[in-house]
C-alpha cells in the first residue's frame, strides 16, 4: 500500500469492498467508488475506532444525485417524492446493443440483475430489476427508455422523502435484448460486445425530478465529454475529485467531515455540497435547476 493520507477506492464492485477494512485499519480516508452490495455504513465504528473518514458513492448516480435532492430538502422538507433518472450512452443507436460500458461492465451486469429497493410512503420495496420500463424524451437526443435499478442505496435511509425511485437509461430495444439474450451469453462476451470505444460519441444524462405540492423542481446534469476523457468519466470523476478536495481541504469544527465516520452523500454539509456541485460545472458539465 502508498503511504497515503487519502485514498480512492475505484475497484470494481466484487472486490472492492475487501479494501475497506484494510484501508481503515490503515488509518486512511476513503473517498470511495466502488458500486458493492454490502453497505459500506457497516464500517462506521471501525472508521471511528481508527479515526478515518470515508465518503462513499461519490460519482454521478449515486453521488450527485444524492447531494441534489439533500440541497432541495434543506431548501423545502416537503418532498412528495423524487425519481432519478440517469445513463451513460453512446450518442446514436445501433443494430446491435446500441450501448458500450462506460465503467466496470461487471457492475453494469450487476445493476441488471440485482432487485431494485424503492422507497413507497417510507417503506422499502423490493421489486425485480428493469420493472416499470417506460419511454422518456432526453432534449437533443430523443426517445430512450427508462427502467428500475437498485441505485437508490443510502437515500433509502436518508429520510429526505417518502417516495424516492432511480431509473437507469438506454436507448430503446437494449435491455429487450438483453432479456432475450442474458441467458446464452457467458460473462465474457458481454464485456466483449460491450467494450467501450473511444472513438464514438457517447453522452451521460440525468434527470432529478423533486416533486412538491405546488411545484417541481428538475436538474438536468448532461456532457459529451471533453478533453479526450469520456462524458461518464468527466461527471463522475469529477464529484469523486470534489470529494477528495473536501476531505483534502481541512474542513471547519462544525463540519460533518470534521468527525471520522463513515459518510453518504447527502451526509454532507451544504457548504460542501455547494462546492461540489460548483467544481462540476466549472469543468464543464452542465448542471440546470428548472421550477415548474
């Protein structure tokens, strides 16, 4: 291991929850990326006991979309409900799976299979992944199609609102043929067909609907990459460098972050989360905040 103060935790969701414990016990702060199963909340104490901060799901969805809805309900704690709707894709369709992995193909196939929690008048329900398959537009793009995944994670705790859902995106016919097809192909070919390629354009979206009684507020967060890096590249890996900043950047004794712990998202304090959301944009990604 680096002798390091902080480290990102990037490794894919399988292995990626092995490094926590050896990282704590390291005494080194997390800022963590990797998409696991198991809750990293769980290492809570053991961060204390070993005075560590960790901030975990710090990239898009979730991450961003986690600190957004957070910054609403300190605005309004009256959310009906809020649904996140988010994907990373290639610009166009195509004949075959109009869809290359722009992260960990493991954990794409993971976000497939595992059963979606959603939150419904505060309780959590468990209900088959890609259910509720529907038709969204997405502005310059056109017709996509939106279905359930398990990317709720720690807002289903959270307490910001009684009704909370996140969808995943792809352009229509994918994940039919993915339902067609999941059983006949090894894991191999998968990440082979899937394999990203640089030279084609792609696009990440995501849309973050807060609904009130007498309004709704939306983020549209939208890029095309810039710079020879990819769009999901440049919006998640620019929270998780604003994370690293926050935890870098000695934080003030009222702080969440002034504490060691183990951190959520929308644990943050406002000040940070402001900070976060201004690196984004400052580098490019475009970040909208409509009221309806």
């Amino acid at each position: 291991m680096p002798e390091a103060k902080i480290a990102v935790n990037m490794l894919p969701g399988r292995i990626g929850e092995q490094m926590r414990t050896v990282l704590i016990e390291g005494g080194i702060d997390i800022v963590d990326l990797a998409f696991t199963e198991q809750d990293p909340s769980q290492h809570n104490s053991l961060a204390k006991e070993n005075s560590v901060r960790m901030i975990w799901d710090v990239g898009i969805a979730p991450g961003l979309s986690n600190m957004i809805i957070k910054k609403e309900f300190l605005e309004d704690e009256n959310i009906l409900s809020a649904t996140i709707k988010v994907g990373g894709n290639p610009q166009s369709p195509d004949d075959t799976w109009s869809y290359m992995a722009p992260f960990s193909p493991s954990d794409v196939i993971e976000e497939y299979t595992r059963p979606a929690r959603i939150l419904v008048e505060g309780e959590i329900e468990t209900v088959p992944a890609l259910t509720e398959k529907h038709f969204i537009e997405v502005d310059g793009f056109g017709k996509m199609e939106a279905f359930l995944t398990d990317g709720l994670r720690s807002l289903l705790v959270s307490n910001l609102s009684r009704n909370m859902k996140e969808y995943t995106v792809r352009w229509p016919g994918h994940i039919a043929k993915w339902v067609e097809l999941a059983g006949e192909l090894t894991e191999e070919e998968l990440l082979n067909a899937w394999k990203f390629d640089k030279q084609r354009d792609e696009f990440t979206w995501m849309e973050i609907a807060v609904h009130y009684v007498e309004k709704t507020v939306t983020w549209i967060i939208s890029d095309t990459g810039k710079d020879g890096f990819s769009s999901m590249a440049r919006s998640t890996g620019l929270v998780t460098i604003a994370c690293f900043l926050e935890l870098f950047n000695k934080p003030n004794k009222q702080s969440a972050l002034s504490h060691s712990g183990v951190f959520s998202p929308e644990d943050l304090d406002t000040e940070h989360i402001n900070r976060i959301i201004d690196f984004v944009k400052t580098n490019g990604v475009s970040i909208q905040r409509i009221i309806k």
